[in-house]
C-alpha cells in the first residue's frame, strides 16, 4: 500500500517537473499530450500596459519597442497584449507607428481608457466616455481585441454601485475586463532605475536584470499558489508589466526565468479564454488583482497580494541589491494593540490578519503619503 502511494507520489512529482511545452514554446510534435495533463500546467500570457509609455532609463522610445519586439520574437513569445492609452498618442510622435510595429510582430491590442484616470476620481458617465473615446481611436485597427483594462487595476474601490454601472456599461459595449492576476510592481523599479539614472548613480545591470527577473517570477508562483488554493486548479495567468525599457531590456532573461521555472508562454488569446476571466468576484472593494478578489471572496487566509508589491519592500531591495547601499531601515513592529484607539487597534488587527497594511484596513497611513498597493501605476 505505502509502495503504491510512493509510486503515486513519484508520478506526480515527476509530472510536475517534466519540461513543460506548449503551443507558444515549440512545436506540437514536442509535446504528447498524454505527457502532460494540462490541468497542471503553470500557464501565462504576457500583458504590458500604459502604451505608449514614458521613457525610462535605457532607450529612446523608438529604440525600446525595437527592443522589446525583438527580445520577445527571439524568445519564441508569438502574442503579447499591449493596452493602449491612446491620449497619449500626439500626431507625429511616432506613437502610432510603433504600435503599429507591435502589431506587424504578432502582438494584440487592448484598451486601457483614453487618458488613465482613476476611476475612484470621476463618475461611471465620465469614465465610460473616456472609454469610447480610446475605443474611437483602437476599433478596426489591425490587433484589436475588445479586452478593457481598468488604469491602476481601480474598479471603483468601494463604490459598488459605480463598479456595477461601468461592468454593465462595458459589458454594453461588448468590451470584457481583461483582468490580471499576476501583478509584481514592475513599474516600481523602472521609476527607480529612472531615478537613479537621472541623479548619476551607477546602476549595476546585472543585479538589476536578475532583480527584475526573480521579481516577477516570484509575483507569478505567488499568484499561482494562491489561485490553487482559491478555485482548485490552475488557470491560465496574466501578469501585468508595463511597457518599461526594463521590459525592452531584459524581456529574454524574464521569458528563461518563467520557463526554467515550469511556467509555459501562451498567448493573450488563449489566456483570456479561461473562464476566470469573465468572473466577477463580489467583494466590498476592487482595485487590485483578479487573484486577490477571488481568494478575498472566497475568504482564503493568508496575504492576498505578493510582498514586493509593498513599495517599502520593493524599494530596500533596488537599494540593497541594485545600488549596493544598506537597505532601508525595516518596518516598525506594530505597537501592542492595547495602547492604541479602538480604531486603530482594529486597523493593526486587520493588517496583521492579511500580512501587511491594506486599504481594506482602513486609511491607516503607514507610508509616507504613498500608496502601497500595486495598482495605482497599472
Ligand atoms: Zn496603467
């Protein structure tokens, strides 16, 4: 009885670990079906938002979409979706053009509202116009997908009723929100990468690739645990990056790092087929990760959002290990419930239940006038 369950064991674990290929990876004839039960495969498609976005450290904008079109064509990823902010596109800028270029490469493209407002700062009507104005300038170009992205993940936040007007409004529209459930802050790290550049300190590029690689593969096997506990299996995941010259960069050494860690590239269209994407999750608050609603809804113990997507953290870890200066001084122990307000006291309970400070905690300010969550550059 012990051998056949060790035998069992064995089999499992040794499904587990077999090289993973799919569609996207390499051909077909690779991979037999009956190697792999696709049940449980660690399946992600890659999302970048915020195009056409801002220069960072590295590249001019021309210089970063050649870049990250290469560097994914090179890796052997047929199909990323872009999510365009089309009020940034100005007449002869070239913006255009290089999303076209994305598109002439195999890629998709996605809305992400005209001008990145917050939904928690305008009405559904307001928000919904911004909407249909960047559907004017995405609809029958070539790599359109009806796929919507709300800027900063904010789905209205606490406002319940705002989030149902603008669902049935885009549901109206026939747009689906193309949720992610992988999010690791990447945004973050291009903005210190720009800041250390822009005071003249040396970055170290290898530790910074290697970094940014760890990070983003770490978001992916944290959402991925954590889908498994949520919904039993694992779904096809989105991780949300950024259109950042830290992408254009090191897009090659992310894509090895997901592969060497079991993870199979799929398309966005094969991504977002997976039912979870048209869920729902109904939780008093939304603007994070699809992950985290689901999990939240279905009451799952535990942190609900991966650790370096607290700015404090990601940031002592660019300082230590790209800068190669001490690392920020370490969060202060949480003082004993006892001497604070009742209010508080329930605050401090509340974030030591989900791991670290949240919003849903209340408006306890932690950092310094900056919000923690990983949203809010989405
Ligand atoms: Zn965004």
């Amino acid at each position: 009885m012990s051998a056949l369950r060790s035998l069992l064991v064995l089999a499992a674990l040794a499904s587990f670990v077999l090289p993973i290929r799919g569609p996207v990876d390499a051909p077909r004839h690779q991979a037999p079906k009956a190697v792999r039960p696709p049940v449980a495969a660690k399946r992600i498609a890659l999302t970048f938002d915020d195009v056409p976005r801002a220069p960072g450290a590295f590249y001019t904008k021309e210089e970063r979409t050649t870049r990250l079109i290469a560097g994914l064509r090179d890796a052997g990823v047929a199909q990323v979706a872009l999510f365009v902010n089309p009020g940034r596109i100005a007449a002869g800028d070239g913006a255009a053009e290089r999303i076209a270029a994305y598109v002439a490469a195999g890629h998709v493209l996605g809305d992400h509202s005209f001008s990145h407002h917050d939904l928690s700062s305008m009405s559904a009507d307001a928000f919904l116009a911004d909407v249909d104005k960047a559907e004017a300038w995405l609809k029958g170009r070539p790599g359109y997908r009806p796929w919507f992205r709300f800027p900063g993940l904010n789905q209205g936040g606490r406002d319940q009723a705002k989030r149902r007007m603008v669902h049935d409004g885009l549901a109206a529209r026939q747009l689906m929100v193309a949720g992610v459930t992988i999010d690791g802050s990447d945004w973050y790290m291009e903005r210190l990468a720009l800041d250390a550049r822009q005071a003249g300190k040396p970055i170290d590029d290898d530790a910074l690739r290697d970094l940014y690689v760890e990070t983003m593969v770490q978001s992916a096997d944290f959402s991925d645990a954590l889908m498994r506990k949520a919904i039993g299996r694992p779904p096809a995941q989105v991780i949300l990056l950024h259109e950042t010259d830290l992408a254009a960069r090191y897009i090659g050494a992310l894509v090895d790092g997901l592969r060497r860690d079991g993870w199979v590239i799929v398309t966005a269209d094969a991504a977002f087929a997976d039912p979870i994407y048209h869920r729902e999750p109904n939780v008093p608050s939304d603007n994070g990760t699809l992950s985290e609603a689901i999990a939240w809804e279905k009451g799952i113990a535990g942190p609900l959002w991966y650790e370096r997507t607290d700015l404090k953290v990601a940031g002592a870890l660019f300082e230590a290990r790209v800068m190669h200066q001490p690392a920020l001084a370490a969060m202060p122990a949480p003082k004993p419930v006892a001497l604070l307000s009742r209010a508080s006291a329930r605050r401090w309970k509340c974030a030591a239940r989900h791991g670290r400070w949240h919003r849903r905690c209340g408006e306890f300010a932690f950092t310094t006038g900056q919000s923690m969550h990983s949203g809010i550059a989405s």
